[in-house]
C-alpha cells in the first residue's frame, strides 16, 4: 500500500470514528469538482460552424460527465483526469490521441503528463509515435517506473513492457489535420527564417488547436492535474512543447491549486505558467482567479504568449483565463452544474 493511500485509510477510519454517533460523515459533504480543456486559439463565432461547435460541446460535455462520476463515485482525482482525457484523445476533433497534428515529416509525434497534488508525484511522456493513450502512458511513467519523464523509443518500450495499447501511427491521421499541414508548410515556405516564425506569434494557433487536459479535486481533497497533445503543426527535430513538461503545461499541489495549460508551448515552458500560478497561489495567497489573471493576462501577454489554464484549488474554486479568443472548456463541482464554454463572452 502506498503512503499516500496508508494516510487516506487512517483518516477515513478515524472521520468514521468520529462520525459514529450519528454526526454526518464529513467526506461525504467534501467538495469534489473537474474542468477540463481542450484547446485555446482562434475560436470565433464567425469560423466555426454550428455543426462543429455542437459536436465540441458535445465531448467537452461527455469528457467532464466521465471524469465526474468517477469523483462521484468516490475515485481518486487521478481516475478522474485520466478518465475525461481519454475521451478526448479518442475524440478525432481534438489534437491529442487520434487527431494529433502533423510533424513537418508528416507523422504524429504524442506529448503528455500528469501529477498529483498530494505527493507531487508525476509522469511525462514525449515524441510518442505509437502509444495509443499518451496520458495513460505518463501515468505508467509516475506509478511503474523510476523515472518522471520518458521520450521517444525509450518510452515507446516501456510502453510496451507494460502492455500499454500500441497502434499504428496511421491511427493518429485525419484528413483536416493533414490539411492543416499543407497550410502551414506553405506558410514555412514563404518566410525565409522558419525558426523565426515557429518561435514566434505570427503561427496561427489555429493550426495546433485542440491540446486535451483536465484537473481534478476529489472527496479526500487530493488534488490532479494532466494534459496530452498533439503539439504544434509542423513541428521538428522532436520539437517538445510545454504540455508534458511538468511546471509548464501540467502542475497539481494540494497546497495551492491545479492546473493544466495549453497555447504556445514556447513561451509556457520560459514562463513555466502552470507552476508560477500555483505559487501565487500558494506563496501570496492570492485567489487561482487572481493568480491565473496575473500569469494569462500579464506576464503572457507582454511576453507574447498565446493561450490559457484551467485552474483549480482543495477548495473547488475553478478559473479558466486565456488570451486568445476562444477556448474550449467545462467544468462540473458538486456546488455547480456541467457548463461548457468555447468563447470568450460566455
Ligand atoms: N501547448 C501545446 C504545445 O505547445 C499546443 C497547444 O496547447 O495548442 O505543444
């Protein structure tokens, strides 16, 4: 048994004892909650068609009703992330697991991570090509090895030694991705410094549009966080993006909050966005409202970075900032219904 869940029992044990002459269990009044992501960008009424905005809300809806019952039914935070980021990466509209973007080669390399808040534990994988699931193969990582961050063919075996779901990377094609990359290679094509324009705003975010994450609170007040992406269009030379870097697209720490990002890797990884927030949090004790606020809307923007959080604390107060003009996203708690948003004034 490991500690974490040795201190689980012995709290549920001694709440039961304290609970036996007929006081209400306290676990059973403790605030469970999720929000998820699935991408920020260039979202606006004007470009994406009322078909395509209801199949959105339609996953953003199944993703967070996955993850929620199993804080319902009493599962740990970590069940709940991986739970309603699977259902994203099986979901071809979104740029994670099936429906990951091109690399300039035109293959799919796969980037994802995931940590828990109570013991800091964590998983990362990166350049993933034939991993079916990339969050469950972070979760490997952090439970079965003794190592936090895997990449490429190193991470590929371990999956295998694991029996983790392989597939071809052709499972990971689809038809408006590969035109995506037709886009954005004659976009390479027309500047004379693609380093230059990789490295900077002028990539239209459109084209990497649809990274997955999820953060999560359950009834023991453990917090989790995760995230798992395609990463950028056209991206090279094993290009990793902030997504599975822990501190950067993925942070989760009971004493301050949770969080999972997604938007310009670069900038995410020189900011390290999703740790700098929980710090706010957890050293000036400013709200994860205030906190993301600051990071999203100050520190990114005069940056230059492009994209958004989702944020969560023990107490289940959830922000979801971002600078970009649309960002998919819900959210459910036990004080508040399913809402799902895509823009900005909603
Ligand atoms: N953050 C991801 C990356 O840079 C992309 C995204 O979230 O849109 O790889």
């Amino acid at each position: 048994m490991k500690l974490r869940h040795l201190v689980i029992a012995l709290t549920a044990g001694a709440t039961l004892l304290a609970c036996s002459d007929n006081e209400p269990n306290s676990v059973g009044d403790a605030p469970i909650a999720i929000a998820i992501h699935g991408g920020a960008g260039t979202i606006t009424r004007d470009n994406l068609s009322r078909e395509k905005e209801a199949e959105i809300r339609e996953a953003l809806t199944l993703a967070t009703e996955a993850g929620y019952a199993v804080l319902e039914s009493g599962g740990e935070a970590v069940d709940a992330v991986q739970a309603a980021i699977q259902v994203l990466e099986e979901n071809p509209l979104f740029n994670a697991g099936r429906g990951a973007v091109y690399t300039y080669e035109g293959r799919h390399e796969l980037d994802a991570s995931i940590m828990l808040g109570d013991t800091l534990e964590a998983g990362a994988v990166s350049g993933v090509t034939n991993i079916k699931s990339p969050i469950e193969a972070a979760r490997a990582v952090m439970e079965r090895s003794r190592h936090v961050f895997l990449s490429g063919e190193g991470a590929e075996s371990f999956a295998r030694e694991q029996g983790l779901e392989q597939v071809s990377n052709t499972y990971f094609n689809t038809p408006h991705r590969y035109e995506q990359l037709q886009r954005a290679l004659t976009a390479l094509n027309q500047t004379e410094d693609e380093t230059t324009l990789i490295a900077h705003q002028h990539w239209d975010n459109a084209f990497n549009m649809g990274t997955v994450g999820a953060v999560a609170l359950d009834a023991d007040g453990n917090l989790a966080a995760g995230t798992s992406t395609g990463g950028m269009t056209a991206k090279r030379w094993g290009r990793i993006g902030d997504s599975p870097v822990i501190g950067a697209g993925t942070w989760a720490d009971n004493e301050s909050c949770a969080v999972s990002a997604t938007g310009h890797g670069e900038y995410f990884i020189r900011y390290h966005v999703a740790a700098d927030i929980c710090s706010r949090v957890k050293y000036q004790q400013l709200s994860v409202v205030e906190a993301g606020d600051q990071v999203i809307h100050d520190v990114l923007v005069n940056a230059g970075g492009t994209g958004g959080v989702i944020i969560l604390d023990p107490m289940g107060n959830i922000s979801m900032p971002f600078n970009t003009e649309g960002m998919y996203r819900a959210s459910k708690t036990s004080n508040e219904q399913l809402t799902v948003g895509i823009y900005r004034e909603e």
